[in-house]
C-alpha cells in the first residue's frame, strides 16, 4: 500500500495541481497532506512489527583469554 503512495506522491509533484477542461474540474490531493499520510502509514506499520526496535550482541574483546 505504501509503494502506492509513494507512486502518487510522485505523480502529484510531477502533474498540475488543477486541471479543467470539458468534461469538468479536477483537483488533486495536496503533497502535504500525501507526506502526512505517507508517515501516518509508515508509523502504523512500525507500530505493528515485532520487537522493540533494539538488538543486543555480546561483544568481547579480541586477545584476550
């Protein structure tokens, strides 16, 4: 879902903010809000994978007995 939004984000900075034309107006979202959500969703997904986000490794120093 968020590579998506990364798509749209991407589409939106490179296309017109609004276009109108025959068949009527369109308007898209703005990039701030897409950034907003972007991050919201990234958030969420942090928030549900596993562990604490710390890893422990022992280390002992070399040369010694």
């Amino acid at each position: 879902m968020s590579d998506s939004l990364e798509n749209a984000i991407e589409e939106n900075a490179t296309g017109p903010k609004k276009a109108s034309g025959d068949a009527g107006s369109v308007e898209q979202h703005s990039l701030k809000d897409l950034i907003e959500a972007d991050k919201h969703l990234a958030a969420k997904k942090a928030a549900k994978a596993k562990g604490l986000g710390i890893k422990l490794a022992k280390i002992s120093p070399g040369g010694t007995v």
